[in-house]
C-alpha cells in the first residue's frame, strides 16, 4: 500500500470515530499530495531520492501511531504528549495541530534524514550535497503553498472561529505559520549534520534522546505551560 492510500485510509478512519488527531493527519496529508504531486512534475533535482524521502518520513508517523494504538505511549514523549492532548485535551484546535507538526519535524524529520543520508553523505561530491540540501528547501516553497488549504479545509472546519481570524488577519496567519516551520526545518538540518558527524553509537543514542526532550519541551511550550513566555 502506497503512502499516500496509508494516510487518507487513516484519515477517513479518524473522521468516523471523530477523533481529533484527524486534525494533524488531514494537514500531512495535503501536505503529502502536493509533495508527490511536485515529485510527479519533475520539481525536485532527485525525483527517486524525495520520493523515498516522503515514504521514509511517513514510516515514523505510522510507528508511532500504531505504537501508540497498542501501547498508550509512542515510543517517544514528544509523540506521547501530541497524541494524548489531541485526544484528552481541552486546548484549541491550532495547538493540537501544532503538537503533531512539532513532533514530525523536530523530531522524526531529524531521524529521518539521518536514515537517508548516513550511508552516502560521505560520498556526495559537494554539487550533490547542495542538490539535497536544494530539494529539502523546496520543501519549504511547498508548505507555504499548501497552509491556505490547511487554514481553510482543516483549522476552519474543525474550529469556526478560525475563519473570523483568517478574515481579519488576510494571508498573515498563513505566513506566520509557515515562518515557523520554516525556522524549525532550518534547526533539522543543523541538528542532522551534528548527527551524522556524531560516530559513536552510544553519543547517537544520547543525541536522539536529547532531541525527544527537547522537542517535547517545544510542545509543552505550544501548550504554554510555563507561561506565555515559553
């Protein structure tokens, strides 16, 4: 099964049982089209490589739900702590969809980078290097393109007084919103770099258990629970 069958076949699930985390997948799924459909089109250097990116990547949001589903934890408390606000929380709707946001990027995006690149980021000339680190930032082209979607067919449904916000603030919201993402997609390249240039197992295994609490620390900061400040 394609990933693309994956996502919307668990979104149609989430919708029926009215489950809120249906917020977060509906936004991964607009945003997963529009990147398979920019691979189809040929706007990638490496059409083979972003296609086996946008599969690699959606493999970590599946074990961590499916981990979730059998356990009540996924496996890291970055993804724990989005699932069970979604579900359990009384928070708005923007700050669920963050926490998954959160957690995709700052944490299964800098993992899955590493999968892709370790083996042949050594023996990528420096032209290569720059041609993938090219197609990760056309990434960023794609998310702003599709966050209109996200605020119309996602935050608006499921939250009303989004469309009042979204009136009054024009493309604003969708931009600042973007910016964030963009800002975060930054630090995930700086962190995979670090990553990669890290040989020791052990010093990895502290690295991604570093990344888990920092970026669990993120959501906590979506939540505001140390205050608006964080």
């Amino acid at each position: 099964m394609d990933t693309l069958t994956r996502l919307s076949g668990l979104l149609q699930t989430m919708r029926e049982r009215s489950d809120q985390r249906a917020s977060f997948l509906h936004c991964y799924t607009l945003m997963s089209e529009n990147m398979l459909r920019e691979v189809s089109a040929g706007g990638f250097h490496d059409a083979k490589w972003m296609q086996r990116f946008v599969d690699h990547f959606a493999e970590y949001y599946f074990r961590a739900l499916d981990h979730y589903e059998q356990r009540k934890t996924a496996g890291s408390q970055t993804w724990t702590l989005a699932h069970d606000t979604a579900i359990h929380g009384s928070c708005a709707v923007l700050q669920k969809l963050l926490l998954g946001i959160n957690a995709h990027i700052n944490y299964d995006l800098v993992l899955t980078l590493e999968d892709l690149l370790q083996e042949e980021w050594p023996h990528l000339s420096e032209e290569q290097r720059t041609m993938r680190y090219a197609d990760y930032c056309h990434v960023n082209d794609i998310i702003g393109n599709t966050m209109d979607s996200v605020q119309d067919l996602v935050l608006e449904s499921d939250s009303p007084g989004m469309e009042l916000i979204d009136i009054s603030m024009g493309n604003l919201d969708e931009w600042l919103i973007s910016r964030l993402i963009h800002a975060w997609r930054d630090e995930v390249w700086e962190k995979t770099a670090l990553l990669l240039n890290t040989p020791d197992p052990r010093e990895r295994e502290i690295f991604r258990a570093q990344l888990d609490a920092s970026t669990h620390t993120r959501g906590e900061a979506i939540l505001f629970k140390n205050g608006w400040r964080s």
